[in-house]
C-alpha cells in the first residue's frame, strides 16, 4: 500500500519542476525584451536630444556683415594673390605641439573674431560662427602666407604654425587687420605659457586679459561721411622688374637692429621710425631699380594707417586706409636726405583726420549707395574685381607698420620677439612690414623675386647711418 501512495507524488514533483523552469524560462525572454526595449529607447532620446541641441545650435548661429575694407579679399582671393600675414612670436624655448594644439582649443571658443566661417549670401559675403573644433597645429612645412583653403581647414580663416621656437599664425585679411591678429596670437601665446608654465595661472587667472579687445563694431560705417570725391591716385606708379622666385615661393628677410639706435638715426633727420623707415625703403627702390634715374612713372609706397587713435575704436576688425609716400623723378640723382624730405612732406600732408575719413567714407559710398546694393553679389563680384586690377597698378609696393607689441609683465621672461610678414599681391612681388617688441625693431622683407638688391640697398643705408643690423631668412634667395 505504500508503495503505490509514493508513485502519485514523484510525478507531481517532476511536473511541478518542468512548471518552475518553463516560468523561468519566459521570465528570461521578458527580462531580455525589457532590456531591448530600454536600449532602444534611450538610443531614440540620446538621437532626439542630439537633433534638438544640433538644430538649436544651428537656429541661433551668430553673423555679421563684412567691414568695408573685408568685402575686397574674398572677390581677389586665390593662390596667387592669397591675401594673407603672418605674425610670429619667437619664444625663448622650444615648441611643445601637443601643449600648442590645447591652448588653441581653449582660446578659439572664447576669441569670437576669430571662431567665424565666410558665407556667401546673395547680395554680400558675410561672417557666421563656426563652433567647430580648432583647426589643427601643424609643424611649419611649406613657404609663408600661402592660400587658406578654408574648406581644407574646417572653414576657418587662420592657421597655426610652429617651428623650433616660433609660433606663427597667418590670417585671411577679410578677418581682421594686424592689429586683431597680434591680439589673437597674444592671447594664443598666453594661454601656451599658462598650460607649460601653471604657476602663471596663479598670478594672471585662465581668462583673457583685459586690454583685448572682443569688440566687433565696423567702424567704417560708424564713422562715415558723406564723401566729396574720389581721393585715390589714378596714375599707375613704377612697376619693379625683375625674375620670380619658382612656384610662387616668397623669399623672407628679416632686418633686425636696435630700436634706441634707429631712433638715434631718425631723430637725426628730424623724422618719426615711420617717415625715416618708408623714405629707407624708397630710396633703396630708386637706388636699386632706377639707378638714380629718372621715370615716366613715379614711385609710390602704400602706407597702411591704423584709424582707431583717430576714431577712438577699440574694433578687432579691419578698421585702416591707405595712403602713399610718392617720389616723382623730374631729375637724377636725388641725394637719401632728398628723398626722406619728400617722403616726409608727402606722409605729413596725408595724416590729418579730415583727409583720413574722406578716404575711407568714399569707399563705404558704395557700399551704402542703395542702388548699388540691390545687385546681386555675382555682379558686385565682378564689378570689384575690375576695380581692383585696375587700381592695381597705382603702386609699387607696401610697407605696413604693426607697430609696438606690448605684452602682460608676467609673461616678458619667456617672449623673446615679434616680426610680421605680408603675402605679395598683383603687381606688387615685394613689400616690407614693421615691428618692434621691447628694444628690438624688425623691418621684414616678402617677396617673390630671386634678385635682393632692394634689401641690400635698405641694409646698406642703415648701416651708413650708425645702426647696426642682424640678417635672417629663410634660405630661398640661396636655392
């Protein structure tokens, strides 16, 4: 009798076991769709919160006109005529890269100026944020002041270069003038020194300093005024000759010497740096090219004049004119203290504000003029172009002047110098830029020609004048 009372119950528990596991079973399958399911909707609330932050970030884009002076560049801009300048910061100690790359990671998202991409809109080009990541920090490998492909350059319109103790940074003229540049790359070197140097921190903070200015009113309009008459020179100017450099290479030299001594040397002509340097520069065309000669055409070195002291503008965008210092050769043999008094007399009688806003207002005419402005950009694009090669011939070169670049106290121990240097443009295959950091003044030669005679000819009168010279290229006049 027991053993038939035992059999009933052995069968009950082998069914209750296949229950047991048949139920663990299904919960495993649920377990692993619930999972599924949780996956698959965070994937779709990540994917909608990307879509939502990206068209946010897209709606509210910031942009901004062009300055007057910006609208040229785009129009002429190309591998021969690049539109570029380049300002370097010659430190006392080798480049990091790495450390380089995440100082300009962190500036670019707070330096606005320079965190922009050019638009082309129907009627005008203009500036819009760019908010992608920094372009990349590259070891310097090809020549200065080459063509920004800013496609190429996740569509911004600078570079940053190194090179042993240099870092360099060229920029796209439409951005800023020289001016904006030596804030950007102030603010580049500052934050370089911070990441390598911490202790920094602790006296000058992470921010940006308080004399950079992020300010980007266009001055231009701000100050216009009606214009009377054109005030640009018609006339074409002398043109230098001479064999180029191949590939478009552009041959640097700098000339650099003692800031006291050269103020010694133009302080004796009765002359401001300025006046002596660009009269230097004009005379050595005249000894180098004309040999003393006469011309049907005269000379004529555009001069760059920063407007913001006479405007009181803090702008970091372009915000300058052009005037000329100009020799006619109606005889031969102009003595040096010939041509440093006609330089003179012919920069003086331009620096007056009245002359200055006459200049510029004329320019933003046109670009105020309402007719003018209902043409679309392909016609202005064209319209520009022809003006521009036009009066293309109305100079026979340029010499800028930045001027003295003056760095926060903490950071002089590890800044050794500043130089600039310009690309070449039509009809102008040489030009010479101006800088001076604490006591060194540098005189910065481009140019694409192979022949040097121009630059001997400056170095030459300087050291006939008591102020002793340092030489620096690189290398492409010897090639």
């Amino acid at each position: 009798m027991s053993k038939n009372k035992e059999k009933p119950t052995k069968e009950k528990e082998n069914t209750d076991q296949k229950t047991l596991r048949a139920e663990a079973k299904e919960a495993k399958k649920e377990q692993k769709a619930a999972k599924k399911s949780v996956k698959k909707a965070g994937k779709a609330l990540k994917a909608k919160e990307s879509e939502t932050s990206e068209s946010v970030r897209y709606k509210y884009l910031r942009w901004y006109k062009l300055d007057n002076s910006a609208q040229l560049f785009p129009v002429i801009a190309g591998e021969n005529t690049s539109n570029t300048y380049r300002i370097s910061a010659v430190l006392n100690e080798e480049i990091d890269r790495k450390c380089l790359q995440e100082a300009l990671d962190t500036l670019l998202p707070k330096f606005d100026p320079f965190n922009v991409r050019l638009r082309r809109g129907f009627f005008w080009y203009y500036f819009e944020e760019n908010g992608r990541r920094a372009p990349i920090v590259k070891e310097e490998a090809s020549f200065p002041c080459t063509f920004i492909h800013s496609k190429l350059n996740k569509d911004y319109l600078f570079r940053v270069t190194y090179y042993k103790r240099r870092i360099n940074i060229e920029v796209f003229h439409a951005l800023a003038d020289g001016m904006g540049g030596i804030n950007f790359l102030k603010e580049l070197v500052y934050h370089y020194l911070r990441l390598k140097h911490p202790e920094l921190s602790e006296i000058t903070g992470d921010g940006l300093t308080s004399g950079t200015s992020m300010n980007l009113e266009d001055s231009f309009l701000r100050n216009y005024r009606k214009p009377h008459k054109p005030l640009y020179a018609t006339q074409k100017a002398y043109r230098i000759k001479g064999e180029n450099l191949r590939d478009r290479r552009l041959g640097v030299m700098n000339v650099q010497m003692d800031l006291n001594e050269l103020k010694a040397a133009a302080h004796r002509h009765s002359l401001s740096i300025n006046e002596y340097l660009v009269g230097t520069y004009l005379y050595a065309i005249y000894r180098a090219c004309l040999n003393s000669m006469m011309s049907k055409r005269p000379i004529r070195v555009s001069v760059p004049v920063n407007l913001r002291s006479y405007f009181e503008s803090v702008t970091s965008r372009n915000f300058f004119v052009m005037i000329a210092a100009e020799l006619f050769t109606e005889k031969e043999n102009y003595t040096y203290e010939e041509v440093l008094e006609i330089v003179k007399d012919s920069l003086r009688s331009q620096m007056d504000k009245q002359h200055l806003e006459e200049i510029f207002s004329y320019n933003v005419s046109n670009q105020a003029n309402l007719f003018l402005r209902l043409f679309p950009l392909f016609i202005k694009h064209m319209a520009i172009k022809f003006v521009y090669l036009r009066s293309a011939g109305g100079s026979t070169s340029t010499m800028t002047n930045i001027g003295n670049v003056k760095v926060e106290e903490p950071y002089k121990p590890y800044i050794e110098n500043f130089h600039a240097v310009l690309s070449t443009s039509v009809g102008q295959f040489i030009k010479a830029t101006i800088c001076s950091y604490d006591s060194i003044m540098n005189v910065t030669f481009g140019s694409q020609y192979r022949d040097v005679k121009i630059q001997q000819c400056f170095v030459k009168q300087l050291v006939e004048d008591d102020i002793n010279i340092t030489l620096e290229t690189n290398g492409v006049f010897y090639g």
